[in-house]
C-alpha cells in the first residue's frame, strides 16, 4: 500500500477529454472512463484527486471499479468537478455515492476510498449494448441495490461477480427467468416496500433451499443453459428466480388476508408445498425456513395494501 500524492492546491482546469454521465453509475467506473479516456491509468488519475490508499499495483488498481466503490470528501468531489468539467449537481444526480451521506468526513485535503465492499450497494456491470447505444464501449458499473441487473431491453443479466466470464447471461435462453423479473417489477411497483421486504424474505427462504440441494435438477439445468456453474453462489439469485418470486407472491398473498391462525398457517404451508412439489422440488428441505418465516407473522404483522388482479 502506498499513499498516492495529492495536488497541493487541486486541479485547476478540466480535462480534455468528457466522459458522458450515465445514471446510477458508480463513482469508481465514472472516474475510470474519465481517465482511460484521457489517456491516464486509473492509479495516475486518483492522484489528481487528492489523497488515498491504493495498491502499488497499477493493474490491481484498474480493477477496482469491478470490486468496490469510491468515495470522496467534499474537496476530493471538488477536484472531480474541476476535473470532469461537469456541475456537481449533475454529477451528484448521475452518482449516487456522491450523495451528501456517502460523502467521507474531513473537509481540508481531498480524500477518496476505495473500502474492501462498496457501503450503499453492489457494483454491478451495466448491460454492454445499452453503453455501445450510447457510444461508451468502456464497461459501465452500476450501483445496484441487489448482487444483480437485468436489461429487459437487451435481455441481459449482469452480475456483480469478480470473475471475468461470462460478464453477462442473455435470457433469451432463460424466459421463465425473465418472466420472474417482469413479475417482481410489477409486484415492486404494486407494493412498493411490502414487495420488496417480500422479495428480500423469500431470496434469503430459497437461498437456503438451493444450500440445502444445490444438485437440484431444475437448478442445475437452467445453470447449463446460463452457462453458469450449478455450484456457484454467483448462479443462485438467477436460477432461482421464478421460485423466489412465487415465493413472495404467496407471501403477499397470505399477508393480504390478515388471518394467521393455525388453520391458515396450515393452509399456507399446503400451498407452499403444492407450489414447491410442482416445480419438482423437494419441499420438506425448505419447510423449516418457512416455518420461521410464519412464526414472525402475526396479529401485528404489516398489511401490504389491496391485493388485486391476482
Ligand atoms: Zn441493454
């Protein structure tokens, strides 16, 4: 590790070259393309920032915007302003770790950090043909809330693996992969928290599912198409796509009828286990987690809003 020198007084004029804005893009991929296009490794640019711990590996350091994002303190985003050209109001708009609670403490000498995991999401790779549509062929890394994108667009699933290959999935070999998506999104933009706590909890219930029999016919199969490995932790939030979201339906459903007792907590379970059987799955692995699940709903359990159309 080695302390990379600040400018004493800060940039002074832009660089030439403009990287173009793109929305929810992470500082660290922002930056790197502003370098790159101006013929500047990354390493050499972040000395034009301010100061910061970098690994005296320049090739380490030009992965950083696949592993982790950048933050700034204000004078390290002043110096990004100067340098990119570009307001901080619309850089703060495009950024979303420039916001002011991701901004780093200190305030005399420009700062940046790259921390070991980005602190407000995940970097996740932007769909490649919506860049080349844009006339940007450098990656782009989005901040994601989830490990995970899907371009509906291209059809493309991106992750935030750190391995290269493949750097996406093309659904077109998945589609009930990317039924499941367009069904979360309508069931996000539906119930807005409630859908997304719903998802949330149903991920973490097949998550251990999948832990719990990985080899699962329908799981390995659908991993063969992605041309992911079955075993692989980075195939999980793909693979089990369409069980999760039948999964959080039939929570907000259950949730919807307000009635917890043990006759419709039965009734659920059966539900569950019809749905589970259906995919072929085996449901008395996943039972215990859904058990746990139920055992947090109650009386006092948050109502998700009218359920209708469904
Ligand atoms: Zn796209």
């Amino acid at each position: 590790m080695t302390d990379a020198p600040g400018l004493r007084f800060g940039p002074r004029w832009p660089l030439p070259g403009r990287a173009r804005l793109v929305g929810g893009e992470s500082t660290g991929s922002f930056v790197a393309r502003l370098a790159h296009g101006n013929g500047l490794g990354l390493a050499e640019f972040l000395g034009r920032v301010g100061q910061g711990q970098a690994s005296a590996d320049p090739e380490r350091v030009e992965r950083y915007p696949q592993s982790t994002e950048m933050y700034v303190n204000e004078p390290g985003l002043r110096h990004l302003v100067v340098l990119s050209g570009l307001p901080v109001e619309l850089l703060r708009r495009a950024l979303p770790s420039l916001a002011e609670e991701y901004v780093l403490p200190g305030g005399r000498e420009a700062l940046w950090q790259w921390p070991w995991e980005a602190e407000n999401g995940y970097p996740v790779r932007r769909c490649a043909l919506c860049g080349y549509a844009r006339q940007i062929g450098e990656p782009v890394w989005l901040m994601s809330p989830q490990p995970w994108q899907v371009c509906l667009r291209h059809l493309r699933w991106t992750d935030d693996s750190r391995s290269q290959e493949p750097s996406f999935v093309d659904l077109r070999v998945l589609p009930e992969c990317s039924r499941a998506h367009q069904e979360r999104l309508r069931l996000m933009r539906r119930f807005k928290a409630a859908g997304t706590r719903v998802f949330a909890d149903a991920s973490r219930i097949v998550r251990c599912w999948w832990t719990g029999m990985p080899d699962e016919p329908l799981w390995a199969e659908r991993a063969w198409r992605a041309g992911l490995g079955a075993r692989t932790s980075r195939a999980v939030p793909l693979v089990t796509y369409p069980e999760t979201v039948a999964v959080a339906w039939s929570m907000l459903r259950f949730e919807q009828t307000g009635r917890f007792g043990t006759a419709d907590r039965t009734r659920w379970l059966a539900d569950m286990e019809h749905l589970m059987a259906g995919a072929g799955l085996d449901y008395a692995v996943g039972r215990d987690e859904l058990l746990r699940w139920l055992d947090d709903r109650g009386s006092g359990a948050p109502s998700p809003g009218p359920l209708r159309g469904r």
